[in-house]
C-alpha cells in the first residue's frame, strides 16, 4: 500500500461521518470570523498608534512654542510649569509616549494585546 492509497482511505472515511463535516463548517465560520475581528482589532491599534504620535508631537511643538516665547521676553505662565525646569519637561507636560506598533501577524494573535499595553507614557516618574 502506498501513502497515496492510505490518505484516499483516510479521507473517504472521514467524508463519511456527517458530524465531522458540520463541525468543520463551523470550525470555518469561526475562523473567518476570528480573522474579521483580528483585523478590526489591528486597525484599533494602528489608529491609537497614530493619536499617541500625534500627541507627542503636538505635545513637543506646544513646549517649543512656549520657550521661543520665554526666551523672547514672556514669562511663563507659571513658575511651577515653566518648560526650562527639569522637573516638567521630564514629568507630566513632556511625557513621550512609546508605542509598539502593531506586527504582521498582529490580526492573528490570541488574549495578550488586551492585557498587555502596546503604549505607555514615558517620563521621570515611570
């Protein structure tokens, strides 16, 4: 006997059993709609991705913006947020948020990406 004949035995047994087959056409479905929700999940994350480095840049421009008008002569709008203190630009109003941008594979992954953040902010006090 050939391998070849083995496998065509194989399969005409399994074609007939009529549970099997149903529970493949489900074991399908669910497939396609685990790759469906996979994928909205992958384009949830790439939009978040994107807000987080727009707000690092608006974030950074904001604080640019406030010490070329410090340094033209403003007083900053307080001396306990004034950008040239350590203690603000490292903390809250300089935050950096670090951001792992969602892999190939990403709609395909199970359980973790939930749990686990995919952004953080970074500053002094993390």
């Amino acid at each position: 006997m050939t391998a070849r004949t083995v496998l065509r035995n194989e399969w005409r047994l399994l074609m007939a059993d009529r549970p099997l087959r149903i529970a493949l056409g489900l074991f399908g479905l669910l497939l396609v709609y685990a790759l469906a929700n996979g994928v909205v999940w992958t384009r949830f994350q790439e939009r978040t991705v994107e807000a987080a480095r727009a707000g690092n840049v608006e974030r950074t421009q904001a604080l640019e913006q406030e010490l070329a008008d410090i340094e033209a002569g403003a007083e900053p709008a307080s001396r306990f947020s004034d950008p040239r203190l350590p203690n603000v630009l490292g903390g809250a109003r300089g935050r950096h948020t670090a951001v792992l941008t969602p892999g190939p594979l990403t709609a395909l992954t199970v359980g973790q990406s939930d749990l686990l953040p995919y952004y953080y902010d970074v500053n002094i006090y993390t």
